[in-house]
C-alpha cells in the first residue's frame, strides 16, 4: 500500500510532521490502524534498525525516528485501544538503586516504545522490590535493569534472586545493560540477557517476548 | 618565563561565569541528600523539597568563593612535602578506579586482583614524574563493600606518596579517614598535613547523589581535601559546543565549592572536572578528542580566574592496547595540560575510556609526564651571559664535552629519559635484542618493582593499618585478606 509505503519513508527520514499527516491520511483512507502500525510505522522503524546495525545512521537520527514513530502512534493509540488490541508487550525498566545516570535506560525505552511495546519506566534508584513489584502488578515478563557505576551492580543479582524468591521464576525475566556491565556478568547472576547498546536490548526483548 | 597556554579571552571566561550564575540561581542543582539540601536551604539557597531541586542565588556562591582557599599542601606518609597545589605549579597521578588491568604478555583486559595492586603500588615508588599515588584499580578479590577502603589500604602499606582516591558508599569514608588518622598519629596531625585527595563526581546535569553529596560533606568537616570532577559530555549529556559545556562544567563545579564552604569555609579542594566530546559514531566518551583536552584546558582556565587550584582528568587515551594512539593521545594531554598549569592531572597508565589501568603504560606516562614537566620550566639563562669565553673554549677545545658549564648545568637542563624510550643508534638498537617499547616497559617495570624499598612508617602503624582493614573486611564476610603476591 503506497500510503503506509510513504509513512515509513517519512518515519525512516525522521520527519514528524508528515509521519502525522501521512498516518491522518492513512487512518482515513479506513487502512485497520494496526496495519497501519505493522506495515507503516513499525517497518520504517526496522529499516532505521538495520541502518543503525550497519553504522550508516548513528543515535540522533534513531532518536529523531522515534520522534517521528510516536507522532504516528499518537494518532493511532486510541483506535488501538477500543479496537482492544494490545500492545506488543510490556517492559519493567530502570536504573539500579544507588545509582542516578538514567540516559541509557531513557534510550532504551524510547526504542522498545518506538518498537511497539508498552514501557514502565520506573527511573533511577530502583530497588529489586521495586522492579519485582511493578512486573507483578502490570503482568510485565521482562524487566530491564541499567547501572553506571560499579558499586551498583550487585543490586541486578539481588533483583534476580527476588523474582525466584516471589515464585516468579518463568513468568518474569530480567535482562541488564550499562557501561561496566558484560555477558559474563549477566550471565553470572542469573539473568536472561545483557544488552549492549539500546537496539540490542530490543532485540533481547522481541527475542523474549514472543 | 613559564609558558601558559590560554584558550580563554577573559571576557569569555566571564560570559561563561555569568551564565553558569543564571543556571545555579534560575535553574539550580538537583540534590538527594536531606542534610545537603538542609545545609544550603538554612544559608539562603531556594529549596523546592518535592523536586529535590535547590537554587543558589549569586551571593551564596560569593560567599563560598571568598572563603575556598587558592592552594594547597600535600604530604606523604613519613610527613615529608611533596605538592604545593596553587598557582602554575603541576604534578602527575595515576588514572583512577579502573576496572580492568593490561596484561601485557596476553593483550587480554582481565578483571584486577590484589597482587596486582601492590605490583603496582610498588612500582609507583620509582615514577619520578608522578608525584602522587592513586586508587588506581578495583581489586575483584574483595567484597564489594570494601573496594575502595581496601585499595586506599593497599597505597598506604606499600607506596609513601600521597594518595588521590575516593569513596564509592557513604560508610567507607569512616574507615578511609581512620587508616589516614593511623598514619598521622592523630586527626589534628592529618588536618595539618593532608595526605589526600577524594574525587567526587556530580552526575550530569546539575545533580549530585546522596553518596556523592555526602562525601563532599563528610571530607570538608575533616579539612580532606576534594577535587569536584563535573563530566559533561558534549552533544549528549550537556551541550555540543565547547562553551556551552564550560557553562555547565562552571555551575557543577560551583555547586560543588557552594556546598563544601558552607559545611567548613577554608576547606581545601581542586576546580577539577573529566568532561568529554561525545563521539556519536560510537556512543563512547574519547578521552584523547582535541575537543576533550581543550575543555579540560579551558576549564582549569575558569578555576584558576576564580582563585582556586585545578585538575583535570588528561594524559590518558582511550586505546586498548599500549601502541601509537595510546601514545599519541597521552602525550597531547601531558603536554597541554602543563602549559595550561592545571595543578594536578590525573591519568597516565589509563586505557579504553577511564576503564583500565597498565603498569607497563605507566612507566611510558612517566616519560611523558618527565617530557611535559621539562616543558614548563621553560629557557632561562644559566650562566649565558656574556657568552664570549666559552665560545672561545669551543673554538680552542673543538668540543664542549667537559667544560665547566656543561658539567655544571647538564644535570639541570636536559631532561634524560629512561631505557623506555629508544634513543639508540640503529645497530646498538639491535645488538640490544630489538626491543619494542612493550618489552622495554616490561623490562622497566620489573626493575622497579624489583627495587622497591618498604615504606617509611613504624611497623606498629603498619600493624594497626592491617588491624583496622581486617576488622572492616570481617564484617562483609572475609575472614582473611588476600595475598599480595
């Protein structure tokens, strides 16, 4: 379809306003707003994945597409919901307790909203019983934690322990990211990924929820 | 004449301040300290508890700035002098907190351990151009809690030179204050003869954590002396243009000197800061960027037009192996950071970001750092003038070799380097076992080790050290310390 063909050209350029008005144009034109979301939106946001991938495009114009996703999925949003379509899942995020650099954990979560899912962003200073809590309370099955400092880090093993400890064990994973961070880690404490960079994290994500 | 480096117009620098001024007194600085925010509500700061947002009105910062002092001393373990921090004068440390070690021989980054701290700390004794010890690295072989007391520990037992760290929790600085006490004999001994200096990093923008904003509390109620290190990263976490991270480095920093002169005016503290370009190809943070050192440079310009001593996080690179970039960016740093006069940088041995720490990087740093601080005592004349009777020595003898004036002024003119830098003739170079600046360092780094002399301080000390490390160490579950070998 030429219409939704155009709406991921304009989301891959980055161009909010005419994301907008192609997704106006397009919801009148009675495409289903989720063919809309597949086919218009979330394909242009796949093609500015594999372009970041191949470092031919760099984190400005991932962010400026995200930008350009959410003018779309403004518009679309509330068709979605009284058609009762839900989202594509849902994501626990936040930077581990005693730790406040938020950046990477706001990159991720403008990616898994610019990739369909529904993010509860928690912010900093987040204890395991917080993280552990809000998957429970929202029926979230991942949980992403992100930490800076070093010193922070035993908070995520902690975290990982909580969610055997609830009987939450198959129900609610956990990935990690951060600077100091690796999959040696990651994989020490227990966790089902590590993420290093925020596109990876939405792959780990997709690769998780599905 | 010194040579100075300036980057900074002086109606720029006071542009810069003025808008750093607007953004404390407009905008303000996010704390999460409850007796921080207390302590700056109760002097006047505008305090909106809810957002944890404070504002400082330009008097407060004034007020603070009259009373910073515009240089300190530090000393070494035994009590001897070793930096006066005030005017142009510079001194070298070590990178600090590392969480990796360069295994040379393998080329593998690996997760640090103790025996490799006090490799390293015994090596530090035999730097000549890097005055200061620092934390240098994290040992893994430790519990958490105890990393950064333990280190601090480790400096004391095995290296005389006074040591730049830093806490990572609120309860360690107990323990970092007591082993200092330990050493002095007593906290009024240590007040007088600071022994060292705590880093301590806003996070940017415009926010210090409850950790952070406690340590800066805590070191000023003791006179500990701390450097503010502001990271604003251009284009990313602050703005993309030089002056526009400046402005934000000025107000961070302020803050941070707002904050220790109220708790104890007089404390003594470094303008310090680590900002860096923001490479968005890669999403890292080049320390080695022209860009990076020039706000380092320009920053300490600001300090230093404000009364008080400087650092910078510079003489570093972000290779990850010990080749020409490591070299190359290193170096840049070294040599313009002295011109520039920031009085303490901190950074040789660091590769890959501020992540990592080489031993064998550290003795080629120390040759660069010899190299710099050459560089800043400049040309003066010794015994030049008039030059009439030593030409006709020259003339008469054909060469100068055992002249007078050169036997006198050799020693103090020209800079020798050590065997890490080749200056062998070609054939000498081979016969020598054609050996890469690697293995030379190596090489220099065994021999250093090798001559490593105990410290200075009465073994009781040494025992009540041990005895207060163990006690901490105890109560997180090790019962006994590593090895140190």
């Amino acid at each position: 379809m030429e219409i939704l063909q155009a709406i991921a050209k304009a989301l891959e350029k980055g161009d909010q306003k005419d994301v907008a008005r192609l997704t106006t144009q397009a919801i009148e034109q009675e495409n289903p707003p989720q063919t809309i979301l597949d086919d218009g939106l979330i394909a242009g946001m796949d093609v500015v994945g594999e372009q970041f991938r191949a470092h031919e495009i760099f984190l400005p114009q991932v962010l400026l597409a995200a930008q350009a996703m959410y003018a779309g999925l403004d518009l679309l949003e509330p068709l979605l919901l009284s058609e009762g379509i839900a989202s594509r899942g849902k994501v626990v995020i936040g930077t581990v307790e005693g730790d406040l650099h938020d950046i990477g954990k706001n990159l991720v979560g403008i990616m898994l909203r610019g990739a369909g899912f529904e993010v509860i962003d928690l912010g900093s200073d987040v204890s395991p019983e917080r993280f552990v809590a809000a998957a429970g309370e929202s029926g979230a099955p991942v949980i992403g934690m992100s930490a800076l400092l070093t010193t922070t880090m035993p908070v995520m093993g902690r975290t990982v322990e909580r969610i055997e400890k609830e009987g939450l064990t198959g129900q609610v994973q956990a990935i990690v990211g951060g600077a100091p961070l690796s999959r040696d880690f990651a994989e020490r404490i227990g966790a089902a990924g590590y993420g290093y960079d925020g596109l990876s994290a939405v792959d780990l994500v997709k690769k998780l929820i599905s | 004449m010194r040579p100075l480096l300036r980057l900074l117009s002086d109606e720029l620098v006071e542009r810069i301040l003025d808008e750093a001024r607007g953004i404390l007194q407009n905008l303000g600085v996010e704390i999460h300290n409850e007796k921080a925010v207390s302590l700056l509500g109760d002097h006047g700061a505008d305090v909106d508890r809810p957002k944890g947002r404070v504002r400082l009105p330009g008097d407060l910062v004034d007020r603070a700035l009259a009373t910073v002092p515009s240089g300190f001393a530090l000393y070494d373990s035994t009590g001897e002098q070793t930096h006066d921090l005030s005017g142009n004068r510079v001194y070298f440390t070590p990178g600090s907190s590392a969480i990796n070690i360069l295994d040379l021989e393998s080329g593998v980054m690996r997760r640090p351990v103790t025996a490799d701290y006090v490799r390293y700390a015994r090596l530090m004794g035999g730097l000549d151009h890097i005055a200061s010890q620092s934390t240098a690295f994290i040992p893994t072989d430790v519990p958490d809690e105890v990393t950064d007391s333990y280190r601090l520990y480790l400096s004391l037992m095995f290296c005389s030179k006074p040591v730049v760290t830093g806490a990572f929790t609120i309860e360690s600085f107990e323990l970092m204050k007591n082993l200092q006490v330990a050493v002095r004999g007593s906290m009024e001994a240590l007040q007088d003869k600071p022994l060292t200096i705590f880093s301590i990093c806003p996070t940017a923008p415009l926010k210090w954590s409850e950790v952070t904003s406690q340590n800066l509390l805590d070191c000023a109620e003791y006179s500990i002396p701390v450097e503010y290190v502001s990271m604003p990263l251009a284009g990313f976490m602050s703005p993309v243009t030089l002056v526009g991270t400046l402005i934000q480095h000025t107000a961070e920093t302020l803050s941070g000197v707002v904050l220790t002169q109220l708790k104890k005016p007089g404390a003594p503290a470094l303008w310090g800061g680590s900002p860096a370009a923001f490479d968005i190809r890669y999403e890292t943070t080049p320390m080695g960027a022209a860009e990076t050192i020039m706000i380092d440079c320009a920053a300490a310009e600001i300090g230093k037009h404000l009364g008080l001593p400087t650092q910078a996080y510079s003489a570093l690179s972000d290779a990850k192996l010990l080749d020409a970039q490591a070299g190359l960016e290193t170096a840049m740093g070294a040599a313009l950071s002295v011109l520039a006069g920031i009085n303490s940088v901190s950074g040789p041995g660091m590769l890959d970001f501020e992540s990592c720490q080489s031993l064998e990087k550290l003795v080629l740093d120390n040759e660069i750092c010899g190299l710099a601080l050459r560089l800043v005592e400049g040309i003066e004349p010794k015994d030049d003038f008039p030059a009439g009777e030593l030409f006709n020595e020259l003339l008469e003898t054909g060469h100068l070799l055992i002249a007078g004036h050169t036997l006198t002024h050799l020693k103090g003119e020209h800079y020798l380097p050590s065997t890490v830098i080749d200056r062998a003739n070609r054939s000498r170079w081979q016969e020598e076992g054609s050996l890469t600046l690697g293995e030379r360092a190596r090489l220099e780094v065994d021999r250093l080790v090798g001559e490593w002399q105990p410290v200075g301080l009465d073994p009781a000390v040494l025992t009540e050290l041990t005895d207060l490390m163990e006690t901490e160490a105890r109560r997180y579950g090790l019962d006994r310390l590593p090895d140190r070998e």
